[in-house]
C-alpha cells in the first residue's frame, strides 16, 4: 500500500458527535480508523490482540472483549487494592 495512501487513511480524521437530534461541528481528531470501513475491524483487532493477555492467570480479575470495546475487571477487598491491581494490569497491557 502507498504510504501516503496510508497515512491518509490513518491520520487527519473528523469526528462528529450525534444524539438526541444533535449533531456536533467536525472535531479534528489526528489518529482513528473510519467506522464504516471493512478494514476498520481487522485492524482493531491486529492493535488489540495482546492488550488482555495480562489478565490471563490473574485472581479476581477478568479481561473482557465484544466487537470493538474492551473492559478489565477487578474486584478484591478495597477500592484502594482494586485500583493498584488495575493500575498494574494496565501497566503490563
């Protein structure tokens, strides 16, 4: 693929934001892949295909995938432990 075919396709997006019978002005947005490409999923998952593996063996943790959302999920005796256990698997993401 050209480069600058490429870098077109990747870079210098617009988006609009639409709810309630509003629609936003375009905002420039410098990285992103068109929704209404095919391309679009087969990328996504290129990009995320290794991000939950750190959840993998994990206790009381749990890394979950629909389409083209991702959540990990922690749970544990404190707010506090919760958040440093998701800090770390973010890390290692």
């Amino acid at each position: 693929m050209d480069a600058e075919v490429y870098t077109g396709f990747l870079a210098e997006r617009v988006t609009q934001l639409s709810f309630d019978g509003f629609t936003s002005g375009p905002i420039s947005t410098r990285t992103g892949i068109p929704q209404v490409s095919l391309l679009s999923p087969i990328l996504f998952l290129v990009f995320a295909s290794g991000l939950l593996e750190p959840t993998e063996g994990e206790n009381q943790a749990i890394g979950l995938k629909f389409v083209d959302d991702m959540n990990i999920i922690v749970w544990g005796k404190s707010p506090e432990e919760n958040c440093r256990r998701l800090d770390q698997i973010h890390e290692r993401a």
